[in-house]
C-alpha cells in the first residue's frame, strides 16, 4: 500500500508542485492583513476538493479555516496548520517573494524561492497533496482529520485561544499534528518535541514630565539641556541585558525556569552525539556563538534558556543623510522565549516592575503576544508513529526535547489535553528572512513520510 | 533717509511677501537634492536683476550661489547664506511644506508656515527685499555686497570650506553678515555672537567575528545562542553617557573645554537678567530642563557645556505588527556640540578611543559632517553696528555670547579673519521640525532692521 502511494506521489509530482506555487503566490501577510481573506478561501475550496467540509471561522482577528475530512477511521488526527506569513518590507530578495518562483539556489539545488515556501505554506500545501493521494489510491484517508488553520500564527496566534475554547467538542481527537520540514542543510531529520512560549511587547519612550520634548522632535542643538527619550530609551535597555549578552538582569526572570527533566536529559545526550553546532552557524551565516560550549552544555542553552531579543528599534531621524533633531519618541519591540515552566504572565509583571524599579516609569510597555511552552512525551503514540515514518524511509531522526521557537501548542497539550508531533522529511531555510526557500526534492520526500506517518499513525 | 527706506518698505510689502513666498515654495533638500539646481539659479537670477553680477559656482556637492553687488562705497560687507532646508520625511504639516501657505497660527497670528520659512530662506528673501528697496529708493547700496550663498548648511556644510579657501583672494571684506530672525516668542531681540562647532557622525554595528548574523536578519528565536549587533551597539552607547544624561563618560571629552572668558561672563551676567527659561520650554513643548538650575549657571550649562545627541537610531523590524528577527544591523545618528575650544578632530578621536576601549572595536564610526565653533566680539564694529539697528527701532537686544546651534562660521572668523555679525528683527520657529513658520510682522520688522544695519554699518 504504501509503495503505491508513493509511486503515485512520483507520478504526479508536477502537479503537487503546481499546489505549492499557487499556495505560496497568494500572499498573506497577517501584519497587515494583505491577501489574508483570499488565502483563508483558497484553503477551503482546496479542503472541500478533497471530499472535505470546510469552514472560513471569523475571530475577532483574521479567520481560522477549519475543515473536517470522515473517514469513518478509528483514529482522528487533529491537524494544526498556518496560513499566514511574515512581512517582507524592507527586505531584498533574488526573486519576487510572492512570485513561487524554482530557481537554482546553490547549495541546495533547484528550490522553490518564496516567501511561506518553509514557513509554513510549503508543508502545509504538501500536506494537501498528501491527502489527495490517499484518497486517489485508497479512495479515503488512514485516518479521520480535522483541520485548523489560522491565519495570525507570525502574531502570536492572538485569536486561536478563542477558537479552541469555543470548539473544544468539535475538536476532540487522539493527537495533534503539525506537518513541517523536518531536515537541516546536511540532510538530517531532526524533530521537536515541543516549542518554546513567546511574550512579545514594545516599550515607548516619550518626553513627558520627566522632561524631553512631548509632542514633536525639536533642533537636536536643544540636547545640551532637555532631556533624550532615545537616549532614556537606550539607558533602560542597557539595565535588562549584560553587555555580554549572556544573562538577563529582570529581577526574578529565571525564577520559574527549570533544569532539563529526566526524560529530556536523556534526549539531550542522544542528541549531543548527532547534534553539530556548524551547521547552525552556516545556515544563518554567523561565525560564533554566544557561549563557548559545546555538546550537551551548549543545547542546555540553546533550550532551557530564556531569551531577551530587539526585534526593532526606532527613534528619530533615519533615513538618509544629516538632520540634527532630538526625538520626542523612541520605539523598540522585544520578544522572550519561554522555557519551561516559565509564564508569560510573570514575565511581563517582571520587565513592567524592573522598568519601574530603575526609575523608568514612564516608559510604557504594550503586550503584543503571549503564550506559554508546550511540550509532548518521546513515549505518546502519535511521536512514536512519526519517528517509524522517518525509519521506514531511512532516516534515524535526531530527536530535540523542544524547539528553539514558538508556536501555540500549549493550545492543544493544554487546551485540549491532547499530545502532539510536528515534522516530516523536506528541508527549507531563511523563515523570517529575505529569500525563503524550500528544496523541490524535499518536498517530494516530506510528502512520503507524511503519508506514511498517516498509515502508521491509524495502525499504531 | 532711513524714514524713506522704511516707507518703501511698508509701500511694497505685498510685492516683498511674495518675493519670500517664491523663494519657500521652491523645495531645495540638501540631504536628497530635491529643487536645489532650481532654488540655485532662482537666487543667482534675483541677485543680477539687482543690478549685480551672479555666479553659481560648482563643488563637489550642491553649488554655492556667488554674487558681488558693487556700490563703489569705502566699506564692504560679506552676506553669508544658506539656500537649503531640512528634509521634511515623516512629518505631519497643518499645511503643504513647500506651499508657501500664509495662515493664522496662534498665538503668533499670521505667518508663513513652510519649511525654509525661519531657517533660511524667509531672512534671506528679506534680505534681497532689503538691497531691492536700497536700490529703488537711493539708487545704490549703502555697502558694497558679496554673497555668498551655499546649499549644504543642513549637512553641515561639507564644500564651503573649499569654496571658501579656493576664493580667498575675492572675498575680501571688512566683515561678514547673516541675515536671521532675532525676535523670540515674547518679541525680545536675541543676539548671538558666535556658534557652537558641530561633529555629526554614524555608529554602525554588524555581525562579524565578534558574533550575531553577518548578511541578514536571521529568526529572532536564535538570539539564545547568537549575539545582536542591536543589543551591542546600545551597550556601546550606554557607556557614552550617563543614565541622567547629563555627563559625557568619553575620557577626554570635556579636556579642551574652558569656561566663559572675561567678556563672556560679563554677557552672561547682563543675559540673565532678561533671560526667560520658560520661554525656551514652551516654544519647544517641554515641560523641565535637564539641570535643576535658573539664571547664569543654567546658561553656563547651555553655552559650555558639549553634548552628545542621538539624532536617530534604527534596526531590525520597525514597521507596524509582530515580526521576530535578530537583525544583523543596527546604525545610530549622532551629534556632538562644540562648544569653545573644542577640536572635531580630537572629538572624533576620542569617540574612536572610547568605543576601542571598550571592547567596540568592530563598531563602524562614519563621519558625516565636523567643523569647529566661531565667536566675535561685541565690540566689534559690525556687531556694534546690529546692535544700534535694533535699538533705533525700539529693541534693546539681549546679547548671547553665543548661539546653542551651529553654522560654520569658523570660515569667516579663522579662514578669512574676518568678524562676524547675525541677526534682524523678526520671529520664526520649529526650525528643522513640522510647521516651521515666521510671523508676517516680523518679516516687516526684519526688513527695516536690516536695512538700518546697513546704513549703521556704513556709516560706522
């Protein structure tokens, strides 16, 4: 059975291409909500071709598509998925990145170069493609599948809580299922068993009765004796971070966060015999880390540490060119990841009461996003099934306790109680950044241990 | 014969308005050359059609405009200008910026609100108002007039000084002369002797060696493990200066700084007995000053002491929404005031210096723009000659030793030797900001000001 679905995968690989594309051309960029409708419509008509009923779900954001496809199975997989992307203001790539162009893009060969071709539009279409041949060969699915997609995840998912919540009883199922690329730049399946929480909020800094100019930027001259918001800004930034980077300064940050857990020590020392640090580095072009460790000591990091990242900053005059004024506002947006058992909010009460406690309250602190970390057991049915996926086709996945990003999952293992597993064969880079990518013959290999990890799933 | 002067003044000043107006309405944006070639020969057509001889002289940048308007008269007097203005990106305007729009605008009443309006180019039409009237009513000029009129003032005039060292020889004068609006919000006469030097310059920190992304924003979630160019380059410039910004931390910085000379002092001591801080709060909307001081030492800390501004500050995602990336660049804008006996030189070395020693190394330091202060005596006979002017209208001047801003009239003071003299009757506002404006009246009053300068000049 499985031999037929993957010749069929081969035989029309063309086509499932072409799905890709149309998937990745429409944009949807949930910053400012452009294509964000249509997206969400293509989604359903594609769910209803498959057999499926499909719904365009209102929040009081943009809509989560949910669909449902009977098999009359045993097994109900719930299949969380995004069709929303990143921005691309400001950023130069080779190709237009809504353009679903196939280029040569060396190393990696003949890739899909677009934005959403890794993150997530590429797996997700792949995922369709998957089912489709399901029901070509076998004239159903392995398994019952309930779909939702949202269309806010680059947000921080703010309006998937009031979805789940709402659709608690639709939504019963024995696991979650997030499909996704699952090989590095060398080719290694590496898989996640969870996610970190994110809190994501920006501190404005404006002249006020502390002093500094309140309603416009002045002749920077007058800097000799007003105050700076820019500066004040940057003076209560450099209270939260060592100089070094390495270690947070928030009063009672760490407070919740935990060493790894049995089960987590034990992946993390499987991990550390595959796990290779240069392959980071070049995928993102940066020379060293921030710490000199390695192995074991180094993933500790990476994953039990809680981060404080400037994802922009913004103050004055910056665009070309001289202009001496001094600003009446400065601007910056920060995210922390969340480790376990950290709470997103604790967090925000501590970053809002060290601004305080330095004398920075003024400075106002908007909460764009929170979520808590999920995280599932290597030992539930539904991991288990997607690492068989990986043997069958030949590849002994590395298996990382969680993931050094976010994602809303704490919805599911927390929500709905339901363990959950992400990934599948295929390879893609650059999420977030210019040229996104996705390699043709990953996707090719993602869609063959999707449906096996389908078939075993409904057998497991 | 003034009384003539001023009649025709009054007789034409419909016609003079529109003059202004003309000049306003014609953009001329240094930092992106928008309408400079336009605004250069507008000015060199207006000085021949006062009977005198123009030229716009090429640099290596924007043209300065040259003019020599000669009256055969004993004494000759120097008009430096300036035809550019600030850019006007990003800001709100109660009008078009380059509309020439008279409006009602309380509490000043009617005024011209446009960019150029105060800073320079209403003074500077006023000016040719001035020579035109001369002209009409005596047939002549009471002094013989070179006019130097150069477009890089608002990028720190980068080609005067090659102008200025390549024309020596027929810039020779008796003393040199800026037309400026004196008048504050209350309607006192301010004068300023001299001008603060100015070093502007950039602070670009990438990923490199030292760590963070090389070539691109990379997802925020690897700033566990990566270093930030933005997290550095606000570590660096914490070092620079003290959380209540009122002390530069650069060794060295303050080491050629002197304290106001014998003759300062004494205008310090007369300046604060008609020196209003309150009128510097309110017209720039700012609630306290930096120092808890009033009266001398207040202007003590205005005049003499160098500041460090940040004029702008940019990285990573700046726009609207959530978008989480480690940056790989972030640049800051700054300026440093020279106030007496500074040297840019040693200033810029000193940032260098402090940023090495600090482990900075790899941040990249560009300097845009460097020239040093310039002062003239009050008893000069040019600033002798102002001072009158104000006082046969009415106004006693309040006399600053000199200005909290800068222009580079180290040219005329060092290069040529030559003793300098700025100002008129009249009022404007929000230089280098949105709504700049002068008042109406006070371009009137600016006229006859200046038109007795001359003849005091002339006469002196």
């Amino acid at each position: 059975m499985l031999e037929e679905l993957f010749a069929h995968i081969d035989a029309h690989f063309d086509a499932h291409l072409e799905r890709v594309r149309r998937f990745v051309r429409q944009p949807s960029i949930s910053a400012d909500g452009t294509g964000i409708g249509q997206m969400a419509e293509l989604l359903a008509m594609e769910i209803v071709r498959l057999g499926g009923r499909a719904e365009v779900c209102p929040t009081a954001g943009h809509p989560v598509v949910y669909g449902e496809l009977d098999a009359g199975a045993p097994k109900t997989l719930l299949v969380y998925g995004m069709y929303d992307v990143q921005p691309v203001v400001g950023e130069v790539w080779v190709v237009p990145p809504f353009g679903g162009e196939i280029i040569d893009l060396p190393p990696h060969g003949p890739c899909l170069v677009s934005r959403g071709a890794t993150n997530q539009k590429g797996p997700l279409a792949c995922f369709f493609n998957v089912l489709e041949t399901c029901r070509t060969v076998t004239g159903t699915f392995p398994v019952n599948l309930k779909l939702v997609i949202e269309g806010e995840e680059e947000l921080g998912s703010p309006h998937l809580p009031d979805f789940i919540k709402a659709n608690r009883a639709r939504l019963a199922a024995d696991a979650v299922y997030f499909p996704a690329f699952s090989q590095d730049l060398t080719g290694k399946v590496v898989m996640y068993l969870g996610v970190k929480g994110i809190v994501f909020f920006e501190l404005v800094c404006r002249g006020g009765d502390w002093g500094g100019p309140t309603t416009r930027a002045v002749h920077g001259s007058n800097a000799v004796w007003f105050h700076s918001p820019t500066w004040r800004l940057i003076h209560a930034l450099a209270t939260m971070l060592t100089p070094d980077q390495k270690h947070i300064l928030i009063d009672g940050f760490y407070d919740e966060v935990e060493p790894p857990s049995e089960e987590d020590q034990e992946l993390l020392e499987r991990l550390a015999a595959t796990f290779n640090p240069e392959t980071s580095l070049q995928a993102h072009e940066v020379r060293r880390f921030k710490y000199d460790l390695t192995g074991v000591e180094l993933l500790k990091k990476y994953l039990y540490q809680p981060t404080l990242n400037i994802d922009g900053i913004v103050s004055g005059h910056t665009a070309e060119g001289t202009k001496t004024v001094l600003p009446h506002e400065a601007r910056a947006k920060l995210d922390c990841r969340l480790v376990p058992r950290m709470r997103p909010d604790l967090t925000i009460r501590r970053v809002r009461e060290h601004l305080d406690r330095h004398g920075f309250g003024d400075i106002e602190l908007i909460v764009h996003d929170a979520y808590p970390w999920a995280k599932t057991s290597v030992r539930t049915p539904v991991v288990q099934a997607l690492i068989r996926s990986f043997r069958e086709l030949g590849y002994e996945p590395e298996v990382w306790p969680h993931l050094g990003g976010s994602a809303p999952f704490y919805l599911f293992t927390g929500e709905l109680g339901l363990p959950f597993a992400m990934g599948g064969l295929g390879h893609g880079g650059r999420a977030h950044s210019p040229n996104e990518y996705a390699t043709v013959e990953g996707m090719r290999l993602f869609e063959k241990s999707a449906v096996s990890f389908l078939c075993n799933f409904a057998a497991g």
